[in-house]
C-alpha cells in the first residue's frame, strides 16, 4: 500500500499571486512518510496496515511540477542518522511506479533507473558596500529518470537500490501526485514574451544580478527580444544571493559553462526571481514580496529553473532544481542541430 506523504513543509516565496502555496524546497524538506510492505506484483497487504518507515535511508520526491506527459521526475536520498549533512550522493538507485487507487492498491506501471547528479553548493552574500562573499556549503546531489506518465491522480515510487559504499537501502515506497496540466510552464509550451529588466535600464549590474561575477552580456536583451530572435535561447531564473535551496549559485556556473561555450549559438538570459534592491532591504514578510513579474507570468514555485528555448520560441527543456551540465548541453545540442 501507499500511504500520502506528511511533510512538514518550508515556506517558499514561488507562489501565484493570491495563492500563497507550500511547497517542497529541494533537498533542504524533511519528510515524515508512512508505507506498508507488499507483494512482488505491487499489490498491498489485505489489511491495508500502516506501519512506519523504519529505514535509515530515507527518498524525498522533489520534483516541483509532474504532469500527464514526460517528466523529469527527481528524488532526494537523506541519512536520517546523519549527525552533519544528511543528503547521500552517488547511490545506485531503481524505481518502480505504481498507479494508486481510492483504496490505496498500486498497480505497477514501469520501472525506470535515475542518474544521480552531484554539485557543489554555494550561495552568495551581498553586503551593503556592494561586495559579493561567496559561502560553501559542501557537496549535494539529486538522482533524475526521465518518465512517462499516462494518467492524473495519485501515483507510488517504489525505491530500490545501495549506496556507493554497498549499504542495501530499505524497499521505501512514497506517493505524490500527478496533475491533468503543470501549473507552470511545460516543454512544448511557447516562451512568455516576458521584458524584464535590463542592463539598459538601470546604473549599476549589481542592481539586477546578485552572482558574484556578473556577465553584462547576459542581461543586454529582453526574452521577448530573445524567443523573437530566430535563435534558440537558454533562460536561467535564478537568484545566487538569496537562494532558498544553496543551490541557485552552482546552477549559475553551469549555465556560465554554457554560455561561454556556445555564446555565438544561441541567446543567454539571466533573470533574478526577486526584485534585488527589494531583497536586500529587508523590508518584506516574505521574499515572495519582492518576487519579479516572471514568477507569476512563468509559474514558478520553487528554485531555480532553467529552460532550453529553440529557435521558434518554444519551449524544448526545464530544468528544475538540480541539474547537471551534461542534462543542459544534451538538450542545448538538441536546438542547436
């Protein structure tokens, strides 16, 4: 049986307007789950009892936005008797999806095994002279499939798997859900014709770009400018100094990676989720108060994304959360052919 994940749940400033949902913050969310052993063919145990999970190692779905279609689905692996860092990296994971009924009985749909992905986190600070201080905060990871769901409602992941010292994980099986429609935007879906704020507009870089080294080149045009453009486009919302997941800042690097590789190719946008004077002032309840239009206009409830745009403006790859520099030049080779 699947049992719905209890999470306790952290504030995330991605909301639509009027609708201030909680929702997941990648990695950072500790989850309590409940689940039920059950047989080899996905069905539940007859009394339908509800036991605990007693593993040590413990999966989290991160995935933001999973909808009818193809998703990139992506998990988290936490060591809850870590007495430091709990988040584990480099395990050999397989997963099994199962299509949940009313009753809770899974039905097992496919099976599929996730890459692991690993980065270094790092956040920056701005202090009030100006000056960017960079802060470490050690090593992370994710692990993504790439999968196909065919119906909306109530879904179960199995996970399988050791980590990279040979340790056997627990059989640990979690519920989410799957949408008729993503509540932001999709790969197929046509890039918003957004204007944000650029450099043109403003005195200073540090005004719209809080990375500790800004690249003006990235800021000399609209997306609007951009998708109309005939070239294909790479858009990275991200905020390196006020980040909610310690991860905005690495994902910046490999969007820069990208950008130095392939400048002459396609257009490169960096847009701050938040309005920065706003964010540094500290006048607000939440940073959801400074969010910039783009948050509405995209549909964005969690950081950061980046999207693969083509050259007819729509949208061929997003990149929620952590993603690899190989995951994001894969997709950039695949407008760019």
């Amino acid at each position: 049986m699947f049992v719905n994940l209890v999470t306790m749940f952290a504030r995330n400033p991605f909301v639509q307007t009027r609708t201030r949902t909680l929702i997941i913050v990648a990695i950072t969310t500790i989850a309590l789950l409940a689940a039920c052993g059950g047989d080899d063919d996905g069905g539940s145990t007859p009394n339908n009892v509800r036991t605990p999970i007693t593993a040590d190692l413990l999966p989290t779905v991160i995935s933001s936005d999973l909808a009818v279609g193809e998703n990139r689905f992506s998990l988290g692996l936490l060591d809850q008797t870590a007495e430091g860092d709990p988040v584990v990296t480099g395990a050999d994971l397989h997963l099994r999806f199962f299509l949940v009924d009313e009753a809770g009985e899974g039905t097992l749909e496919f099976e599929a095994d996730p890459e692991p992905i690993v980065i270094d986190r790092f956040s920056t600070h701005l202090h009030d002279d100006g000056t960017v201080h960079v802060h470490e905060a050690g090593e992370t990871g994710a692990y993504v499939a790439y999968v196909d769901f065919d119906t909306a409602g109530d879904w179960g992941v199995e996970v399988t798997g050791a980590t990279p010292g040979g340790e056997d994980l627990e059989p640990v099986r979690l519920s989410f859900n799957v949408l008729e429609e993503h509540f932001g935007l999709a790969v197929g879906d046509p890039a918003p014709p957004t204007v944000q704020t650029i450099l043109s507009d403003v005195i200073d870089i540090a005004e719209i770009d809080t990375s500790e080294v800004p690249i003006p080149e990235q800021h000399d045009m609209t997306i609007a400018d951009a998708v109309a453009s005939g070239r294909p486009t790479v858009v990275a919302i991200v905020t390196p100094a006020f980040c909610q997941t310690v991860i905005c800042g690495p994902i910046k690097e490999l969007f820069d990676d990208l950008y130095e590789e392939h400048r002459d190719e396609a257009n490169f946008i960096h847009v701050e989720p938040y309005d920065v004077e706003c964010a540094r002032s500290g006048e607000f309840q939440t940073l959801f108060d400074c969010a910039n239009p783009i948050v509405e206009e995209w549909g964005l409830r969690s950081e950061p994304w980046v999207y693969i745009i083509d050259s007819d403006g729509v949208i061929a790859a997003a990149f929620d959360g952590i993603a690899s520099l190989e995951e994001m030049q894969a997709a950039l080779d695949e407008v760019l052919a």
